[in-house]
C-alpha cells in the first residue's frame, strides 16, 4: 500500500489551480479509483489552507473544501507526532509548524510527503519528500 500525507502548499497548489497541483488532482483521482493508497493531511495543514483561504477571500467554505479532498484523511495531531515536530525545529529552523507536523505525520505513518515548497528538497530530515515543482 502506497502512503501519502500532503503538506498545505500542495493543498493550496491544487486548490488555487497553482503549478504542482495537477499532481494532487491526478492524487485525489486515484482515491477515487479505489487504488491501494492512503492519503492524509494533518489538522495544523487543514488549518493553514483553510487560513489562507480566508486572508484572500476565496469563497470556499471547509465543507467544500473536504468535498474536494473526498477520500483523505484529516488527522488530528497527537502527543507522538507533536513531539516529532518540535524535534525537527533543532535539525531545520527553515521549516515553520505546519511543515513540521507533515513531515512527523509522513514519518509516523511510513509514508511520503508532498509539498510544492522547494525548501523541503534541502532538508536533511529522513522522510521521504516529494515536491511538486
């Protein structure tokens, strides 16, 4: 089984028809197709798309956006992956709260994470990442 757990700019990337989203749109597609795979975002990344949604007055209420996102996991943030997070800030000071519970929630669940934030290509955290463009 394929694991997957996305990151809010790859969210947001999707959502704002920005580049890299294509390829969460492929994602959710196979979602759909019932395909051996998981997909999840945790509640921190929940609340900064639904955040930046609202700074720039789009007009997407958070039920529309989990309709759009039908099939992936909301994860709520617990003590272990909380823990994790706060144990990358010592090993990458450039990667901000929401970045670093999806990266403890890829590790903890064995999977990979997608993002479309460059910066990620440079960190020396040992998760498996994908980035978008």
């Amino acid at each position: 089984m394929s694991s997957i757990v996305l990151d809010s700019a790859a969210v947001l990337a999707f959502v704002l028809g920005e580049p890299g989203g294509r390829k969460v749109g492929a994602l959710i597609g196979r979602l759909d197709a019932k395909e051996d795979l998981t997909v999840a975002i945790s509640t921190v990344n929940w609340c900064e798309i639904l955040t930046r949604l609202l700074r720039e007055n789009k007009s997407m209420t958070a039920a529309e956006l989990a309709a759009l996102l039908s099939g992936v996991e909301l994860v709520p943030v617990g003590r272990a992956d909380a823990e994790l997070a706060a144990s990358y800030s010592s090993q990458d000071q450039s990667l901000s709260l929401g970045d670093r519970v999806c990266l403890a929630l890829a590790h903890l669940r064995g999977a990979t994470a997608w993002t479309t934030d460059r910066i990620w290509a440079r960190t020396k955290i040992n998760v498996p990442i994908e980035v978008l463009r």
